[in-house]
C-alpha cells in the first residue's frame, strides 16, 4: 500500500456476498436495507469488484462483514475467506473481521488467530444486529485479545437501517447501539481503540462526549451523505475532535464518489480535510508504506 498515493481510505465497507453467493443477512433484512438506503447503486459486489473500484479511484478501504448468527439465525460470511480474498489485494483493502460476542472465548480465540494467520486488522460490532448491549460482561473475553493484540474495535452506533419497515423492525432493538454503552468498555479496556461508526442519530451528542473524554475512541462518519451531518458533528470535526474523525462511506450502501462530492461541499477547515480523509486512519491503523523492491 503506497500511502501518498492514496486518495484516501474509506474505514466502512461491507462483504455483502459470499464466494458460493451467499448473502451475509437473511432477504427480508437485506430488503429492508435497500429500501431504506433506496437502493441507489448495485448490491452484494465482489470483493475483487470492490477491490477494483477502490483501485480505479485511488482509496484504500477498510473491509468486513457482520456474524450476527446467534441473533438471527443466519450464517456468516466466513471471515477467513474475507481475509484472503484482501490478501490478494494489499494495494488497496484493508480486512476487519467479525466474530459474534456470544460465541465468548471460543470467539476471542477465533479473533486471535485471524490476526496472527490472516493478518486481520481490526474488528466490527453491530450490538443492534448482534443482540447484545457492547458493555455486557459476556463479550469481555474478546474487548480482552482484541486490546492485547492492538487492533481496533468498531461499533455500529445509532439507528440501522437493517430491519427498517418490517414489523417489530425486524427484531433489531435501537438501544443497543447508544453510544454510551461502549463508555463503559471504554473504561474497562482503555487500552483499547475503539471506533464509534455512523453520525449516531439519534444520540449524536453521546458520541461527541465519549470521542472528547476518553483518549482512544474515534468516530466514522460513514452512512450518511455529509451534507446531513447535525451541525455539532461538524463542529467538533473542525476543532476538538479533528483528530478523531475519520472518512466511511458504507458502501455499498452509500457509494464513496457520493460522500466526497458533499464533503467537498461542507464547511470543514483545509487543515482539517487530509486528516479526515487519510491521514487520521494512517495513524489508527498504523499503518505503513509498502517498499519498492530492490
């Protein structure tokens, strides 16, 4: 990965489909979702298409999908298979891995594995998804090997569009993903990076207080055009939290070339902007420059 080249790195994509063509969430969510989002771009690309589509416009992005199997009966995207299809492409993805926080120990093993064979650089929540409250002691086996190995842990926070319009929405209960909730893992592991994703509507200023109090946790700004942004969100970008705040898209739900021509539009500082866009995930993921071979 050549960083200067880099456009910049998108912290939030999704697999949405497997190498057999299975989809990582049952129809009735998937549809609700693409309602919701309004189904603006085609769905469920490959990962060599993502790879390619990140490539052709120069940004490197963050990759994974979401093991929600005990909440919803449906099986995962196997996160190996994730992190090799990446491999193949270190230029410009990135992987994440998900492991279900009710798979407990068995999981935290599972995470330590995938990143010392998979090279797997961080890990992704969907309390809401998932069914779980992220400051339930249940999943404190795997915040533990996820602090101890440096990599980050990213939360969905606020509403989801998944489940949205179905009856009981779908079972997805709202309150899991209140930022507040990772305050507290925050806390008890505060060695551990932890990224708060979306504008957390409707609790954006529980993540505005937890990003300015506790040194290690960031927000993404991915699921929303920025131009949606609440005012306060963009306030904090250009001042206390500038950098803390990091470019997501959320494709393939909200496609990249989307969110950046409204970015160019918002009233954000020039100084600001690079750390937005690349330079504040550089130094979150720490990460390097591939060398030119001699």
């Amino acid at each position: 990965m050549k960083l200067d080249d880099l456009v910049a790195i998108d912290l939030h994509t999704h697999v949405e489909i497997s190498a057999d063509g299975r989809s990582s969430l049952s129809p009735a969510l998937m549809g609700a979702s693409d309602k919701h989002f309004g189904g603006s771009i085609p769905r469920q690309p490959t990962i060599d298409e993502t790879a390619a589509y990140y490539r052709e416009r120069k940004m490197a992005a963050v990759v994974f999908t979401v093991d929600a199997e005990h909440a919803t009966g449906h099986p995962r995207i196997a996160n190996e298979e994730i992190a090799e299809a990446c491999a193949a492409h270190p230029d410009v993805l990135i992987p994440f891995a998900s492991v279900d926080p009710w798979k407990g120990r068995a999981g935290a093993r599972e995470m330590r594995r995938l990143v010392d064979q998979y090279g797997v650089r961080g890990f992704k929540y969907h309390p809401s998804l998932q069914g779980f409250a992220p400051n339930d002691v249940m999943a404190y086996p795997q915040y533990e090997v996820i602090e101890e190995l440096g990599v980050p842990a990213l939360f969905h926070s606020g509403q989801t569009g998944i489940g949205a319009g179905l009856p009981g929405g779908g079972g997805i209960r709202l309150k899991y993903s209140n930022p507040m909730l990772v305050d507290d893992v925050a806390v008890d592991f505060p060695d551990l990076r932890i990224i708060l994703a979306h504008p957390s509507f409707p609790w954006q200023d529980e993540a505005l207080a937890v990003a300015t109090h506790k040194p290690q946790v960031y927000i993404d700004l991915s699921g929303w055009s920025p131009k949606y942004f609440p005012a306060q969100l963009v306030r904090y970008a250009n001042s206390l939290l500038q950098n803390k705040v990091l470019f997501g898209s959320d494709y393939p739900l909200i496609s990249p070339d989307r969110w950046l021509a409204d970015f160019a539009a918002l009233e954000i500082k020039p100084e600001v902007r690079p750390k937005v866009l690349k330079n504040n995930a550089i130094q979150l993921l720490g990460l390097t420059d591939d060398k030119e071979e001699s």
